[in-house]
C-alpha cells in the first residue's frame, strides 16, 4: 500500500501548503488597506512612516544591460539626490531594482514578488514584459513608465508612455526628409524595422506619412539577430530608395550605413531613438555614420545647450565615472524626476496611496522636468509629447550625439492622431 | 541583373563563413556522435578573445591565440565533460544535452563581459570594397571566401590523407572493430574536437567583420543557421557541409534581398527559409544530401 501512502502524504503536503499560501494573503491584505500615518498623508503598499518605495523591473544581464545600466544608475542618482534634499513628503525615496534579464517569465515572477511593497515603477525595459504585466499593472494600478514607446501602451491609465511613441517619431522623421533632404511626390524611401510592436509602430507611422506626401515605402523586416544588412540593402538599391528609415538596434543602424556607404548606396538615414547608442561611434561605420545618419527623438541629446541636461550630464560623470552617457541615462533620470513631482504633488493633496498617485499624475498637463519638452499626461490615448527632436552623430561629443534641430511638432501629426 | 549578382556574391560569402561552422558540427559529430550545442558560445568565445588582444597581439598574432585557447577548451570540454562515452554510443545522447548547458555557462559569462558593446576584432579589411563590374563586395567578404576554401579544402585533406583523418573515418564507421584495430578514439576524439573549435573562433571573425558591426552578445546565434546547413548536408559529410552551407548561405541572401517581392510568402519568410529548403532536401533525400545511406541487416 505503499501508493496510497504516498498520495496521502501529498495531499497533506498540498493542504499545508494552501493553509501557509492562504494565511499568507490575509495578512498581506490587511497590511494593503489604506491608512492615515502619523503626519495624515494617507498611505498604501509601498509607503510607511519614513520611505517611499519604488520598483524597477530592468534588464541587466540580457540584451539591453546596458541601457539597464544607464537607467538604474541614472534614477538611483536622483534618489540620492532627492534624499539628500530632505526626501519626498519627509520620507526617503528607496527604488528596489529586479533584473529579468528580457525573459518575460522572469519579469512576471519578479513582478509579483515587487509588487506587493511598491508605490510605483519608474522604470520598465522591454515592450514584451510590459505587454505581460500590462493588466496586473492596471488592477494594481501602479503608475509605470516603460522604457519602450510602441501606441499599443496608449490607454491605459496607470502606463505613462514618456515623450513621443514609435509613429509619431517616424513621421516627423518622414517630414524632415521631404523638408531638408529634397525627396518629393513619388520618390521611393526604404524602412527597415525589427518585428514586433517596435518595428510595426514605426512602420504604421512611416506609411501614413508617406502616403500623405506622396511617397512609396519598400519595407524590409529584420530579426535582432539580422547584423549584416547587405541583402538589404541591395534589395534597397534595387528599389531605387532615396532615403532610409530605420527602427531597429544599434548593431543594425551600423551595418546599414556602414554596407550602404561601401555600396555607393548615399542616401540620408533616419533612425528611431532606440537605434543609436553611443558606442557605435567606435566601431568602423562611424565615419559613414557620421555622413549618412539622423536620429528622431522626443529627448535631446545628452550633449544638449539645456541648462537641466548640462546639470544632469555633469552629476552623472562625476558619480559614475567611466560609464558611457547614453540616452537610457537621460530618458531614466527623466522618468524619476516626472514621478518625482507627481509624489510631491500626491503628498500635498494628502495622499499617496497608488490609486491617487496615478490620478495626480494623470492631472499633469504641463509637466517639465527641464530636461526637454514639456508632457501632458491628461489624454490617456494621447503621446504625452509630440514635438521631436533631430540629432546627428559627432564622435567627438558626450554620448556620440548632437542636436541638429530642435524640439517642434512636425506638420500632419495631429491629423494622424485624430485620424 | 546587378541586384542578382549583389544576392548571390552575399550569400556566397555567407555560405562560406557558414561551412566554417557548420564543418566544426560535422567533424564533432562524426568522431563522438554528439551534436554540439555549445558551438555558438565556442564561436563567440574565439570572437571575444581576438577582440580583447588584438590591441596587444596585433589581428594575426590576436586571432592565432584565439584559434589556440579556443580550440583547447573545446578539446578540455570534450576531455572534461563528455568522458565515458567512448564505449557507450548511446552515451552520445546524453553528452548532446550536456552541451547545452556548457553553452548556458558559457554564453552567459561571455555576455556579462560583452555586455551592450560592440566589439571590434582589428581585422585588416575594415570597410574598404572591392568593385567587381557593376557589383561591389566587401574585401572581408572576399577573405572570407578565400579564408574558408582554404581552410576546408586543408581540413578535407586532413581527413583524406593522414593517419588522424583515416581514425576518424574508421570511427564514425564502428567504433567498436575501430577501437579493435588499435585506434586512440580518446584521441581522435579530442583532436576532432580541438578542430572545430579552431574553425569556429576562425568563423567568429569573419562573421564580426565589416558588413556586421562587430561582434556582440548575440554573435553566437549565428552559429544555428550552420545547423540546418549541416543537417541537410548529411551531418557526418564534410563535404555535405559545405554543399549545405553554400546553400542556405544563398537561400538566405536571395530571400532577404526579394523579401518585398516574396511578401505573398508572408511576413518573416526569411526566418524560416534556411529551415524550409532543409525540410524539403530532407523531403526528398531523408539522409541529407550526402548522408549515409543507412544499411540495416534484417
């Protein structure tokens, strides 16, 4: 009878194991109640007496570690910094990081065990992780600001996309190319995107605005794995494209212009943001680089005149010395701060329970941080921006990156949103 | 017709960097009957190695060490991790999953140190082409193709005429009357090992050079698309290899460079294309294209 022994002893394991599980939620829900702390802030998960906490599910061991990196070091110098100004509402701000490491399994693991203590998410990397937690976050409604800008994480209250999304971006980028690079009606641009939400985004954003200036796009899909883009880019000069668009990764960005210089192919390229990354500027595209590229952002380059940005930059190389200043440590350092003021302003409305924090947050319409254009928050389905910046690599310059044209809302965006 | 000729010059470079790799699964195979999982991480370790000293070795000098170091681990992997399969040929099974999670190890390590950077390996050819009529190609490429023929002409040689390459042979045809006849399958084992970790840091850096921007984390996954190549080939063929690699070298090119006119294949067709033309060459000759027949007595 040795089976049935067995089962027995698994059943009662089973039990014990659900009575455990089962005294374990009560309690924990007892502890999420809202209550009044001493100073009459009303408080919630994540906020006691003397600290608020933040969670950051990121990337540091996987493909994007060292944007991972750039952030998590960038938004920890903001808690210091705010700390050592007094804190937020008389507390100390402490952000937990969980690295996932781009495996969504892992970040909905680590979500779950962050979630419970945490007022709101600073920092999320990686479109697919979102994707995931996308509807835990809105039943928890924990204000996050995911480091990824695809349309599809418009609308949900408690998601704040920062800046401009992957559609808008192409659009101006499409703009600019008809306005300083001479394509006209009936002119053939190349976009070369990543599958997926990031890619499918830009390539939405491409054809309309294409279509609307009377152009024809020749798409070519690409895999992150894809770094060698010479069949591409045959096929591009075979298409007779007078310009490119890329939405991909750096490695691709810098096969690209590299493959297509070499190939006589010398038409501009512009890239999304995510497309450049300082290092590029030593690898041997730079020069073609240098030539060929421009990059569409909702942020500045990190070498930017802008007094905040100027600041920003100085802390970050006296802090961490030796560590590149790409985007990632601006668009985090950003991300703190926006989340930074709706907590101060939550504090002074007398709560800061998560329910309210997102409501605060979403009553921002002129939210600057000094750091680049100012974000409305109030439209849900909305970009919280949409006026772009035009950059253009410079190796000799902090972050490989200069502005070339400052921050404006290119023509046919509203049109687009509202269509 | 330009646009043709651009097509079947990339995929010819691609298929020869390919038959670098996909010979190391052959000759892997063929001497042990394990199929190395762990060869991408092998590949990416000979990249990362001539990356780091070739500032102080110089490219040639970076490149021989990295052929060395790799080629040892690769043999210390086959020595250290996979003993005891010499008589069992159904250890061979087990050993294939244990590469795995010596390329777990490994590729983990090596992308913590890699990180988000992009290597440069110092080659030679940097991003100077060559201008064939109306075509351009890369010098990097040209090597790549010259590099990989002499290589695996001298590596078929091997085989063909010394004392090492008739073992081998005689291995992978019965182990047992081999070990019988007096052969050191420890060693012909370890030697076929050590070869293709030497062609695989060989292939790393041809596949980190120009066209690419450099080697990164995710340069060993290149080493899967030999796999198929190898497959189709016939898995115990070296020249199978190279007839498969040549192969999914061009069908991948050809589809990249048609994929707007292939879009009634739908979207990603590249993807899938090298796995596609292996299933139908396995379609047709369930061996490969120069596998073994395998003769059953019944």
């Amino acid at each position: 009878m040795n089976t049935s022994r067995t089962s027995k002893t698994l059943l009662a394991s089973a039990l014990a194991a659900l009575l455990i599980a089962g005294t374990g939620c009560s309690s924990k829900a007892e502890e999420d109640k809202p209550a009044d702390a001493a100073d009459g802030v009303r408080t919630g998960p994540g906020v006691t007496d003397d600290r608020i906490r933040l969670g950051a599910l990121t990337d540091l061991t996987g493909p994007y570690a060292t944007l991972g990196k750039s952030i998590v070091q960038a938004q920890q110098m903001w808690a210091d910094e705010t700390n050592a100004a007094g804190g937020i509402c008389g507390r100390k701000v402490e952000i937990v990081v969980e690295d996932h490491g781009y495996d969504v399994q892992k970040a909905v693991t680590a979500y779950a065990d962050l979630s419970t203590d945490v007022v709101a998410l600073p920092q999320v990397i990686g479109s697919p992780v979102v994707a995931a937690l996308i509807d835990d976050i809105e039943r928890d409604q924990l204000l996050t600001f995911p480091q990824a800008w695809a349309a599809s994480l418009l609308g949900k209250d408690p998601v704040q996309v920062l800046g401009t999304t992957y559609d808008v971006d192409m659009i101006a980028a499409v703009d600019f190319l008809t306005r300083t690079k001479g394509l006209k009606k009936g002119d053939t641009i190349g976009h070369v995107y990543f599958e997926g939400d990031y890619g499918a985004n830009a390539l939405e954003g491409s054809t309309w605005a294409a279509e609307r200036a009377g152009l024809k796009i020749v798409d070519q899909k690409i895999k992150a794995t894809d770094t060698d883009l010479s069949a591409q880019v045959s096929a591009l000069r075979e298409a007779g494209v007078k310009a490119v668009l890329i939405s991909a990764g750096p490695a691709q960005t810098a096969s690209l212009a590299g493959v297509a210089a070499s190939r006589g192919l010398q038409v501009p390229i512009v890239s999304s943001a995510p497309g450049f990354a300082p290092q590029l500027m030593k690898t041997p595209a730079a020069k073609a680089l240098e030539a060929m590229l421009h990059v569409v952002s909702a942020a500045p380059a990190v070498s930017s005149d802008l007094p905040g940005v100027k600041k920003m930059v100085a802390s970050y190389e006296k802090k961490f010395p030796g560590s590149p200043v790409d985007s990632g440590v601006l668009s985090g350092y950003n991300a703190a701060q926006l989340l930074g003021a709706d907590l101060k302003k939550a504090c002074e409305a007398g709560s800061l329970t998560r329910e309210d924090v997102v409501k605060t947050h979403r009553s921002q319409k002129n939210a600057d941080t000094g750091l680049g254009t100012p974000q409305n928050f109030s439209d849900v389905n909305r970009p919280a921006s949409v006026s772009t910046y035009v950059l253009k690599p410079d190796a000799k310059a902090v972050g490989g990156i200069v502005v070339a044209e400052e921050a404006h809302v290119a023509p046919g965006i509203e049109e687009y949103l509202n269509s | 017709m330009t646009g043709f000729l651009d097509h079947l010059l990339n995929g010819l470079a691609l298929g020869a960097v390919y038959a670098l790799v996909a010979l190391g699964f052959v000759v892997i195979f063929k001497a042990s009957g394990v199929l190395n999982f762990a060869h991408g991480s092998l590949l990416l370790l000979g990249g990362y190695l001539t990356a780091v000293l070739h500032d102080d070795l110089g490219f040639v000098g970076a490149l021989a060490a990295a052929v060395v170091v790799t080629a040892l681990v690769a043999g210390a992997m086959d020595r250290l991790l996979l003993r005891g399969g010499d008589r069992d040929p159904r250890a061979a099974h087990v050993q294939t999953i244990v590469t795995i999670g010596v390329d777990i190890v490994l590729v983990t390590d090596l992308a913590r140190r890699i990180g988000g950077d992009l290597l440069t390996t110092g080659d030679p050819w940097g991003d100077s082409v060559t201008r064939l009529g109306s075509v351009t190609v890369a010098d990097s490429r040209l090597a790549a193709i010259a590099v990989s023929a002499v290589v695996i002409g001298a590596v078929f040689a091997l085989f063909r005429y010394t004392a090492w390459g008739l073992s081998l042979r005689a291995a992978s045809e019965d182990l047992e009357a081999a070990a019988l006849m007096g052969v050191r399958l420890t060693r012909v084992r370890m030697l076929a090992w050590c070869l293709a970790g030497a062609l695989a840091a060989l292939a790393a850096v041809f596949l980190a050079a120009f066209p690419a921007p450099g080697l990164e984390r995710t340069t060993g996954q290149i080493a899967l698309k030999a796999f198929p190549a190898a497959i189709l080939g016939g898995m115990a063929s070296p020249p199978g290899a190279l007839a498969g690699s040549l192969l999914i070298g061009l069908t991948e090119a050809l589809v990249a460079g048609y994929q707007s006119e292939l879009h009634v294949l739908g979207e990603g067709f590249g993807d899938v294309a090298p796995y596609a033309v292996m299933v139908l060459v396995l379609l047709v000759r369930p061996t490969g294209l120069f596998g073994a027949k395998g003769a059953v007595r019944v």
